[in-house]
C-alpha cells in the first residue's frame, strides 16, 4: 500500500473573447481555410488587455476548489505552469496562493512551455508522494496572446489564453493499476532544439519578452515522433496495452499531431479529448482545459484511465498516465 495523487477537483477559465478564422482574415494575410487545414483550430480565446495569467489562474484555481468542495485553508501549496508570467517575479503561484489568503507553504511555477502542465503535475505528485503535502493547487495557465507576433501569419493563428487547475490529493491506494491516481509520469527535453520554438529575445537579454518564433515543419516532425515514443514508454512502464487507455487528453496544439497519435494508439477519435478547434493552443494550459471540459460534460466518469501527453518548446514532451 502506498500515497497516490488522485485528482479531486477540476477547474477551468476561458477570456470572452473569441477571436475567429474570419477575424484573423481582415489581421493578416490568411484564410479559415488554411487555418483548419493545417491546425483544426476554428476560433480562440483572447484574454482582455488587463487581464493577466495570474488572473486566469486563480479563476480556475476557484472553480477547482468548488468542484472539490474544498477551501483555500485545505490546500498545501500551489505549483503553476505557465511560459507567460505576470512579472519575472513574484511567481503566479505566490499571486494565486496570496489572493486565495492560503496559509503559508510551497509555492513556485514550472517553465516547460507546452508540456508545463505534465512537468507541473509530476513536482506536485512527487510532494504528495514524498509525504511533504497532502493536497495542492496544480495550475496550467497561460497568456499567449502577449507573445505572439500579430503580423506573423505562421503563429498568431495558432495561440491563446486559458487556465486550466486541478486539486491533487494523497490517498492510500492498495489496488494498483485499479486504484486511482496518477501512476506514472515521463518527462523529457532535448536542450539541442532549443531554437525550434522560442521567443525572439527575454529578461537577461534585451529586458523584453519576445514574440514566438517558430520553424513549424520540424516541429510538427518532432511532435510527431516524440509523441509516440513517450505514449510507448508510459504503457510499457506500466506493463499495459493501449486497450487498457479509455481516455486520451492530449496538448491541444494541432489536430493532426492529436490524429497520429491516436492512430499509435489504435484509439477511435471518439476516445480523444479534442478542443483545440475552440481554444487553439494555449501551452501549458491546454491539457487541463482539455480534462476539465472532459470531466464537467461527463464524458470522463471515475475509474476511468487517462493518459495525458505534451510536447513543447525546449524541446520538450512528457506524458502521465492517471486514473481519474
């Protein structure tokens, strides 16, 4: 018998805005057509002017705990995910954690871009699992559209804004594979790619963030690739097939990289958790959007097994196999 985090709680937060294909037509030299074409993407959200990740954040983070039937005074810590913070520092966790008015303990974010949730996801199992904290606040939240090169057709169509959160809890399991929980995670980057997805400049460099620069055929290439080879490791680790995955909820940041996917898999698309054509790519906050919308249309039941994949600038690509 051993700690396993269980997910008790999901939250979500999506800007007003939407921004459709047909908006982004009158923006830059582009067509719907080609958007959904090569992304899936129809329309996405667009956080407001003064409407920070932190602020995203917390509104998921408040749902989460709702959904769990929990208060602030109940949670250990927070570990956020995000590529896009209000400010070098403080952390968007110490913002979360003091808005909440949670007691003092951990709080810190995780940068692995796109995969931030998965990365985020595996420090806080390994708290929990270390017997360090009981519950905490994991958090993928993004502000793309601050990055984003609004003249650059290559990339504008793709990014958006989002939160996405979830609680995780310690509790005994005895059941194995049976019991819920997360069972394993498999993280990975390859530093050598840095320069496939990245921003043009940062802090120590210029003092500015940057726009996304991205060479999008090599990176699909890669995705591809890694994809597949971290779905392989995560049921061979856990010595099972791909039958025994009811659920796929993967990185939402192209429909045809989700397709390839599920094809390894030998999983009907009924069986992938698909939002990307709604909320185009929101890095680190797209997997938890993804599973909240998942679990609140009931789509996702208890018991069920999840596996939950990412790959990001860096590079890098991780995966999670979880029983919800």
């Amino acid at each position: 018998m051993g700690i396993q985090s269980v997910i008790t709680g999901t939250g979500a937060y999506l800007p007003e805005k939407i921004l459709t294909n047909a908006d982004l037509e009158k923006m830059v030299d582009t067509s719907d057509e080609w958007i959904i074409q090569r992304s899936g993407i129809k329309e996405r959200r667009i956080a407001a002017k003064d409407e920070t990740t932190g602020d995203m954040a917390l509104a998921a983070a408040k749902k989460a705990l709702e959904a769990g039937g929990l208060t602030p005074q109940d949670i250990d810590g927070v570990v956020v995910a995000t590529t896009t913070p209000d400010r070098t520092f403080p952390s968007v966790a110490a913002k979360v954690q003091g808005e909440l008015g949670m007691a003092p303990g951990l709080a810190l974010d995780v940068q692995a871009v796109c995969t931030g949730f998965i990365y985020a996801l595996s420090v806080a199992d390994n708290f929990i699992r270390l017997g360090q904290a009981k519950r905490l606040l994991v958090i993928g939240a993004e502000k793309m559209s601050s990055i984003v090169d609004w003249k650059d057709r290559g990339t504008c169509v793709l990014f958006a804004d989002g939160a996405g959160a979830v609680i995780l809890e310690g509790q005994e399991n005895d059941k194995g594979l049976e019991g819920s929980g997360i069972h394993s995670t498999h993280l990975y980057a390859n530093g050598t790619q840095r320069d496939l997805l990245k921003t043009s400049d940062g802090t120590s460099m210029s003092g500015d963030a940057g726009v996304i620069e991205m060479q999008g055929r090599e990176v699909f290439k890669y995705a591809v690739s890694y994809m597949a080879d971290v779905v392989e490791e995560t049921l061979a680790h856990n010595n099972i097939g791909p039958d025994a995955i009811d659920w796929l909820v993967p990185h939402q940041a192209n429909i045809r990289i989700i397709e390839s996917t599920a094809k390894k898999l030998g999983m009907s698309m009924d069986k992938v958790v698909v939002t990307v054509d709604r909320h185009g790519n929101t890095s680190a906050a797209s997997v938890p959007l993804a599973l909240d919308e998942a679990i609140c249309d009931g789509r996702i039941k208890r018991g069920d097994m999840l596996l939950l994949e990412a790959m990001g600038g860096g590079l890098t690509w991780g995966a999670a196999l979880v029983r919800y």
